[in-house]
C-alpha cells in the first residue's frame, strides 16, 4: 500500500510561483531540505506550467495542487502531473471529481459537520483550513475525541513556532505553511536559504517523534 500523503513529510511547502522559470529550482530546493510533499497554489496564471515543470524535471518531488475548486481543475492539474490534490473546501461535485481523478486528495473542512459529512462518504484524510482562525490546536484536540477516524493536514496561519503544537496532536499527519518561502528569498532566488528553512521545517518529525 502507498504511503498516505500525510505521512510523506511532516511539512507540506505551500508554494504561489509566480514565475514558472522559479518552479523547478524551487522544487529542487525544497527536495534538499527533505520536504518532498510541494503544493502548488492555483493562484497564479503559471501554476499549471509550475506542476508541469516539477513534474517533468524534479522525479523526486511529490508535486500536487492547491486551491482546486472546480471539476475543470482537478483534469487539468492532474493531466499537467498533479500527484495530489487539496481544495480549501468541498462540495459533492468536487468531491467526485477529485475521488474519480486517481490521485490522493484532501478535502478542506472548518466544521465538524464537514468533518462528519466526508467521514459518511468514506473520506478520512482532510485539510483543516483556515487552522489558526477556524479554532487551531484547541478545535482539533476537541475533534480526536468524538472523531479519532479522521486525519488532519492543518493550513492557514500556521509557522515554525506554531507548527510543532499541531504535529503533536494526534490526528494531525502533517501540516502546510509558507515559512520556508519567505518572499525576499524568492525574489532573490536565494534557494540555499530556501533549503536551510526547509531542512529546519523537515526536521519538526525529529520533535514529534520524541513528544
């Protein structure tokens, strides 16, 4: 049985490029540090063009797509190499769309009424977003309890110094963030550093594992 995406790494870089030519490099970068879970953002007009290049060039990156929101993009991410898939919501149209593509997927959530409403169609691994602002650490501790079926990757407001709270929940599989990624290193392409951050994010399992 494949790996759950959850437990690929204990960090999933949330990357916006907005340079396809940064894509790969990037990727690379992060593949060093020891995250190779990337997802790439539908939030530029080069997001596909980024899949596609990670796809093609970085064998070793476990490249997906963020920000799906509609059937149209789960067929066109996956077509230009999408492995995985993660929408900050969901609806049934979605939901199938996203079940019938062959790749992992999560599904936001912010309730527990979502939370059970995937559980009931048999979907156990969610995104919780937006994390901090949804209710944080304190909301999903509260969900183990009643729902310990359900796996989380929290997104949203979450950093280095928060990170480590969320990864020792349990039913939290990994979290996703933007920290590794600071803008002034992407401006400046400064990739060394973008691995030195991710290295330091990677390393968060070390921690779980002795919590």
């Amino acid at each position: 049985m494949a790996p759950s995406l959850l437990d690929l790494a204990p960090v999933v870089p949330v990357v916006v490029i907005e340079d396809a030519s940064d894509a790969v490099p990037l990727a690379r970068a992060l593949v060093a540090g020891g995250l190779p879970a990337i997802e790439v953002t539908l939030r530029t007009p080069v997001a596909l063009d980024a899949v596609r290049a990670i796809a093609g060039e970085v064998p070793e990156a476990v490249v997906g797509a963020g920000t799906v929101i509609t059937p149209d993009q789960v067929t066109e991410t996956v077509a230009a190499g999408a492995r995985f898939l993660v929408s900050p919501g969901w609806t049934d149209v979605l939901l199938e769309a996203m079940r019938g593509s062959g790749v992992p997927f999560l599904p936001g959530v912010s309730t527990t009424s979502e939370v059970v409403a995937l559980l009931e169609r048999g979907v156990t691994e969610m995104k919780f977003f937006p994390a901090e602002a949804a209710g944080g650490t304190a909301y999903l501790r509260s969900l183990a309890g009643p729902l310990p079926q359900a796996r989380f990757c929290p997104t949203g407001g979450i950093g280095s110094a928060n990170a480590p709270d969320y990864l020792a929940l349990p039913n939290v599989g990994c979290v996703g963030g933007t920290w590794m990624l600071p803008a002034d290193a992407i401006a400046a392409r400064d990739w060394g550093r973008v691995e030195a951050l991710a290295r330091e994010a990677a390393g968060l399992k070390t921690l779980r594992a002795q919590v």
